[in-house]
C-alpha cells in the first residue's frame, strides 16, 4: 500500500492518550499504528488474537500514533501471532502503558557535571511497554515494548551487574525542551551535591520496574515519581531516593500503574563518578 493510501485510511490523534478502555463487538478487529509498530487486536468467541509487525529499526524519536480505519489493512512481514483462548471473552478490554520490565540505562549525549554545593534536576525519559488486560485475569495476556530497546550490561564489571536496556537520550534540564511523547515517560532526577568536589557522570541506571507510573493532562505527558540523588562524599556511593510524588511542574496527574517491582529493592544508578 502506498503511504498516501495508508494515510488515507488512517485517523490523526494529536493526544499524547492512546490507552484506556476499549469495547469490541463479537468478531470485531481494531488496528492501530504506534510509531512504527502495527498492532491489531480482534475478539472471537473464545479467544483474543494479538497480530503485531515492527520493523527491524525504530527511531527513539518516534511520536505518532493513529487509528488504522480500514478492516482489510495488510500488515507486511514478518507478522508475529499470539492467541488467548478464554471460556467466553467479553467486550471489555484495557489496554495500558507501563513502564520497562530491566532498568533503562541512559547516556546524555554530553557529560553533565554538578559542582560542588549545587543542586538541579535533569528530566530524562525511558520507553513504554503496552499491556492488554481483561476483567478476569489479574496479570495482562502480553506486554510487550513499544520501542524495542537494545540491550546493555551495567556494572562494574563483568561478573557484578545486570543486564539493561540501553536507550539514546538527551536529559534537559528545562521541561519544555524535552517533547511529549505517547511512547515514553518523564522521570525527574533531582542532583544534590554536597561534597566539596565537582561531580561529573557519563552514564545513569534508571530504576524504572521500581516507580510508578502516572499521566498528567495539562502537560500532556506521562510521568514517573520523582528519584533523589544526594552525593555528600567521594568515598561513598550515593544517596538514591525514590520519591513518592512527581514535581510541580508536572500539575495534577492520574495514577496509571503500579510499580512492577515494589519495596525496596537494592539497586545501583551510577557505575563511575567522578
């Protein structure tokens, strides 16, 4: 299909918003168009059948979505397949952002280096998964990424780390050079340095399986809570604290998921600080 006919059978939506609550009728499909991903999802009696395409290479600066109209839309290859056989289904069906299933392991494009005794914040952003969700299961039947990240070790070393997901992204330090997108979330990263000493880093592990997820309508964004990091001495690591609120400057906002892995868990932002 050529593109002038595909945007023929498409509908623009200008919202950042392309989950909630969908209703389908028995043997009804609906297509939509994430960035490069395709997604279609239909409702048969007793099943729920997934179909997605997504290329090889997606760009992080991806940020249109749209309703795909026409029911005889053809994806191309490869097409991947899951089926979800219920009782009986029913016409209710969510579908929801979440936040990475790894930690997100971000590079700015230029160091960023604190002095000593000042403070700031750093807005940076991490891809979304999309989850599918029906009344009567408590864990969603896919979740899957949006954006395909590629993978990242971080550690000290080989042996003492984890594996992440690694996305390119440029963390400002003014919210409104950093664009909306529907396909990723803002999370807030507060600096205290209160060494005596400037601090400069070149990489962050963001805990992002361990924040909460929440959307904000008068900044047309999705948010996570907001991460403190206090550094008062070279010979320690770190003070990492996750806040259970987002910024002013993200205004009211609606809860939209939990965390996936909450309570306390230990984790490491920062691999070298110097």
């Amino acid at each position: 299909m050529a593109s002038s006919d595909f945007e023929h059978h498409q509908a623009e939506h200008p919202s950042l918003k392309w989950w909630g609550e969908q209703k389908f009728e028995l043997n009804q499909a609906k297509t939509w168009q994430f960035g490069s991903l395709l997604f279609r999802l239909a409702r048969s009696i007793n099943e729920w059948r997934l179909e997605y395409h997504r290329p090889q290479y997606q760009k992080d600066s991806e940020r249109q979505w749209n309703i795909i109209r026409d029911p005889e839309f053809a994806f191309p290859h490869p097409i991947k397949i899951e089926r979800y056989m219920f009782r009986q289904t029913h016409e209710i069906f969510h579908l929801m952002p979440r936040l990475a299933d790894r930690s997100v392991v971000i590079k700015p494009v230029d160091p960023i280096y604190i002095p000593a005794g000042q403070r700031g914040t750093l807005y940076i952003s991490t891809p979304l998964w999309i989850a599918g969700f029906v009344e009567s299961q408590r864990e969603p039947l896919f979740d899957l990424p949006m954006m395909q990240p590629k993978d990242t070790w971080f550690g000290p070393d080989r042996r003492t780390g984890e594996v992440c997901y690694a996305t390119s992204v440029d963390g400002r330090t003014e919210l409104n050079l950093l664009k909306p997108s529907p396909f990723r979330a803002v999370t807030p990263i507060e600096f205290h340095n209160t060494s005596g000493q400037q601090l400069r880093f070149d990489r962050m592990n963001i805990p992002v399986s361990a924040l909460p997820l929440f959307y904000s309508e008068s900044t047309n964004r999705l948010w996570t809570s907001q991460i403190k990091v206090i550094h008062e001495d070279l010979t320690r690591p770190p003070r990492i604290k996750i806040e259970n609120r987002t910024p002013p400057l993200a205004g009211e906002v609606t809860y939209v998921h939990a965390p996936r892995s909450p309570g306390g868990a230990l984790f490491n932002m920062f691999d070298s600080f110097f």
